[in-house]
C-alpha cells in the first residue's frame, strides 16, 4: 500500500493491483479482488467479470494511471480525491434504441459499483444494495436532451470521467 505522507497535494492511499481479467481495464474503472488462492489481494477484474455476488464485497479500488494491459501491475486508489472516474449516466439494450433526456445530477451524489459498463451509478439504483457507497461524486453534471438511434452511435451506454471522493476500504 501507498501512503503520501507529505507535500502539497491531496492525500490518498493506493494499492498494488495486477489486471488478471480477459481485456484491458481502462483508467478511473473500479476493480474487484480475485480470491483463487494465487495471487489473493493483488489479481483484480472487471465488476462484469467478477459478477454481482462479488463486485461490492470484493471492490478493490479504482484503477489510477494509464489503462492496465492484460497481466500487467498498476495501482488502485482506495481513499481520496479521483479526477477521472467512471459514471456511467444511461444504459440502453441495443444500439438501435433512442437515449432517453436526463436531468442534471447534484454534487455529493452517492455512487455504488455497476457492472454493465463497468462503471459506478448515481441515484435511486442504490437502494437496490445493503452496501455503504465506494464515491460521492465530487462535481455537479448537466442535463441533456434525449437523441434518437443513429447508425454511427453503436454505444449501449454513455459514461463521463468525473471527480469523486473515493472510499473503498
């Protein structure tokens, strides 16, 4: 574990983590501990990879520096202030699908660990775990208007790197 302990910047704690999941794990994403009996507390994958049943009570941090290779070492934040983390801010089943408008989001939202992109949620969704929530978002985000399906969006989701406070230990 990494601990600043002095200087002029904002404090956080980090762990060693090494990306033992099929793909790349981008920058500011949440990882999940892998406990095999290998390589426990330090394998980390994806909250889809990892699954429901472990992706909050084994969340591990959030990915900081560049995106983490396949079988490569990088470092997880577990408590301080992140500038690039992943929310994702709507979903949708296919690409054909319209986005639906959504309204501006608060600062100091509480942010739980999703699995469909990978990223964390705000909201009502949050009811939906007996766990503590891993971010409160550190920055307000503006509404948008809704769109409708276009040949060139091949997205399911829309996620934004935002600022949030960080407190998965």
């Amino acid at each position: 574990m990494r601990m600043k302990s002095v200087g002029n910047k904002a404090d956080i704690l980090a762990v060693v983590i090494h990306n033992a999941d099929t793909i790349t794990i981008p920058l500011g994403t949440p990882v999940v501990v892998v406990c095999n009996g290998t390589n426990d507390g330090l394998d980390v994958v994806l909250p889809s990879t990892a699954g429901a049943s472990k992706m909050h009570s084994l969340a591990f941090g959030v990915t900081i520096g560049p995106s983490l290779a396949v079988g490569a070492y990088g470092e997880a934040m577990i408590f301080g202030f992140h500038t690039a983390v992943v929310l994702t801010r709507q979903t949708r089943a296919s690409s054909t699908n319209t986005w639906n408008s959504e309204a501006s989001i608060a600062s100091f939202g509480l942010m739980n660990i999703e699995s469909v992109a990978n990223g964390f949620q705000t909201g009502a969704t949050l009811a939906s775990t007996n766990f503590l929530p891993f971010a409160v978002l550190g920055q307000s985000l503006a509404s948008y208007a809704s769109s409708a399906s276009n040949a060139s969006d091949t997205r399911t989701a829309i996620t934004a790197a935002v600022r949030a406070f960080l407190r998965v230990i």
